[in-house]
C-alpha cells in the first residue's frame, strides 16, 4: 500500500517532511519503527530501500519523517545529525533534504503535484509511464487503457476505482485481481500462452489472465517501503514542490525520468514539465542547453545557434510549438509566405543532397571537400562550406567548371574544429 502523502502549502518555504539518505543498520530501522510512539518525534514515519541499492547490497536506505515541529530545516538537520551520529546509531548521513516531487517520484509514491493539465496531456499522448508515476497503484488499470477519469482522480472528485467503470466484467476482474495480487492459476494447459513473456504452458486465471511458472506468481514490489503513522496526532507525508533547486537537483530528477541516453528533444520535454513554469520565458531554452550539458559531458553546444538544423528545429517546437521550420542545411527560419519546408533555396538542397557519382568517371564517389571561391560564387552560396568533388578527375558538381585545368587537386576535408555549414548563415 502506498503512503499517504499531501502537498506541503506552508508559506514560509520550511518543509514539513525531510528524508534523511544513509547507510542504515537494523538499529536505525528499530528506531524508526518506533518514532511515531507518544513522546517521540515522529508523527509519521517511513523506510524505503531502492531496488537498486538492494541489488547492489550498497546498505543505502531513505528515512522519511514528519515530525511534529520544524522551525527551519538547518535546525532540524542538526538535531538528527546529533542523534543518529551519536551511539547506538552512529551512522553514515549523506545528506538531509525536504520531501519534494522528486523524491515523491522516486519512492513511487505517486505525484501530488500533478495537476489535470498535466495529466491529461500524457493522455492524449499516450504517455503511460508519466501516467504510472502520478498513479502507482492504478498500474493495471492504466495498462489497459482506463484513462478516461484520471484527471479526476487528481483533483479528487472521483475514487480511484472508478477507473474499472470503463470495462466489461471480465477487465474489471482482471484489474482487480492484479491490484490486489489476488490471481487464482488452474492447472497449466499446453495450448495457453503466458501472457508475459508468451511462452507455452500457462496456467489461467477467472478473470483471463494466463501465466507460465515463471511469472504465476505476482512479481515482488521494486521499492521496498515499511511506513507508520502516530495513533495519536498521526499526518501523511507531506510534498513540497521548490520554486527554485539547485542545477545538479535538477539534473538528478530528469535523470531519474529517462535515460543516460536520452536526447536533447527528449530532455528538453520532462525539463519544461517540471521547471518551465518557474522560469522567465526568455531564458527557459538556455538555461535547459546549460542543463543538458550537464547531464551529458559530451554535448559541448553552448548556444542554440550551434546546435544542427534539424535539432534545433526539435529543439525550439518543445519550447514553442508554433515555431517557424528551419532550413536541414544552414537553419535559416522558413517563413509561410515562402511556401518551403525543407531548404531555404535550391543551392541549400544542393549542397545537402550532392551527386552520388560522377558523370565524367562511372563509377566513381565525389568526396565533400572545401568549396573554393569561383565554385562558391558560382552556385551563388558565398561561404558555403562543403561541395561534392570527384575523388579521380577533380570534376566538381555546382561549379560552372565542368573540368577542373591543371592537376589533380588533392583530396581534403575540413577539419573537425572547423564552424559547421549551419553557423556561417546569419539566422534571421
């Protein structure tokens, strides 16, 4: 069962739930059992253990604590530190942090912070896996498509079981029975298949769900996560969203969405559906590059106008969805009045697309090499970098030269710290 959690409203910015990240013993395990007990600090406690520090046996656990005063975190920081550096504890802290959006994510526990709009745009795009993280126990019901009251179940207007009003009898079963881990499997049959991983021999279930050996019985949680509430004056866990975090915060969160090797357009969309909102318009597209380099040390682009045509193009529709389309080949802007979507002017869609071989020499490749200076004004693109020339008889294509006189030249290319073709434009 998921923890109760509430979005923290207090004004004064001061969280009213922390999460301390440490190597825990099972001394520290008791204690925390047992926090919430009269006279003790905790009005709700809880233990979470990643799956990937269980795996990798790191002995890394979050302990997460409402207690029943905080004036200021630096304060309550100082009163934990003592008490669990102190024996019997005397355990490794690596730091003290507000229970944000991040770590709410992380600990799936679902999303507080999610508003409808959010959550019906990863509706309509199909988002599942937004989706999951805002509603971790509703995981059956979103995989089968039940996503028709899901804003409502954000704003609370509707209880989450709702969800199974969508379906017919058997779904509903079936979305029960895996909500709660309450499959009953027959005897195998040699003709079903696993749904899982459709391998043969599947045992069935009432409500149609079919499993092999492997995967009949219902898979264990990904987080291990033990939490209590006080008797007395018992409060959820309580959910601050920051207006301002520190750069490497942010990069762990988007981090914690995707993956190490997730794309600029990919890391630009989880950066506008979380920090956007808390930025100036003018600045948002700079600081996410500022951010992206971070995430990836080997993006070195520091400003837009470096980045290629096409990915700039990506780029900006993130930011701005009815952003002008850009040339694939020196990015200038394409205005509608043009009635162009690809390049700007044919000598673009030249010098993007050169001949494949040359006319002169069957068979043989042109080379991209540097454009010279008679070629260049003669496809009328001064500065254009690049132009295909034959690798035998030095024949160049664009070039009012049909033969280049004099010797071969020799093959080049252009260096690699050389400006790219896309910067030697003016962008308009």
């Amino acid at each position: 069962m998921i923890p109760p959690c509430a979005k923290d409203v207090r004004k004064d910015g001061v969280p009213s739930t922390v999460v301390v990240k440490m190597k825990a013993d099972n001394n520290v395990i008791q204690w925390a059992s047992v926090c919430t007990a009269p006279g003790l600090d905790g009005r709700a406690v809880g233990i979470v253990h990643l799956y990937q520090d269980i795996d990798a046996q790191t002995g890394i656990v979050y302990m997460v604590i409402t207690p029943r005063k905080i004036t200021t975190l630096g304060n309550y920081k100082s009163i934990l530190m003592r008490k669990l550096s102190a024996p019997p504890f005397e355990v490794e802290v690596e730091w003290i942090r507000g229970l944000d959006r991040r770590l709410q994510r992380l600990f799936e526990w679902g999303d507080c912070w999610a508003d409808t709009a959010q959550i019906q745009t990863a509706i309509d795009d199909g988002d599942k896996r937004t989706l999951v993280k805002c509603f971790p126990a509703l995981k059956a019901a979103i995989s089968l498509g039940y996503t028709e009251h899901l804003p409502a179940v954000a704003e609370g207007q509707k209880p989450l079981l709702c969800l199974m009003d969508a379906g017919v009898a058997k779904e509903k079963l079936y979305i029960e029975h895996e909500l709660s881990n309450s499959h009953v499997f027959s005897e195998r049959g040699k003709n079903w298949e696993c749904t899982v991983c459709n391998s043969m021999l599947a045992a069935r279930c009432v409500c149609g769900a079919q499993r092999c050996k492997l995967h009949e019985k219902p898979p264990d949680p990904l987080h291990k996560t033990v939490w209590k509430q006080s008797e007395n004056d018992g409060a959820p866990f309580f959910v601050h969203d920051p207006k301002w975090m520190h750069k490497e915060h942010k990069v762990e969160w988007i981090r914690d969405e995707l993956s190490d090797e997730a794309t600029l357009t990919d890391f630009a969309q989880v950066y506008v559906r979380f920090f956007a909102d808390k930025m100036c318009a003018d600045k948002r597209r700079r600081a996410c590059l500022e951010l992206y380099r971070t995430f990836n040390p080997d993006f070195k682009h520091k400003k837009e106008s470096e980045l290629p045509p096409v990915e700039l193009q990506e780029f900006q529709r993130v930011f701005e969805p009815e952003a002008s389309p850009r040339c694939h080949w020196c990015s200038k802007q394409l205005l509608p009045e043009q009635g162009k979507e690809t390049y700007c002017s044919s000598a673009c869609a030249k010098a993007a697309n050169p001949p494949r071989g040359c006319k002169k020499c069957p068979g043989e490749d042109f080379s991209l090499v540097e454009v010279p200076r008679h070629c260049a004004a003669a496809a009328g693109a001064p500065g254009m970098n690049g132009m295909a020339r034959c690798k035998s008889c030095g024949h160049a294509a664009f070039c009012e030269l049909e033969v280049v006189v004099g010797k071969k030249r020799k093959e080049s290319s252009s260096s690699s710290s050389a400006p790219q073709h896309w910067t030697k434009r003016r962008r308009s």
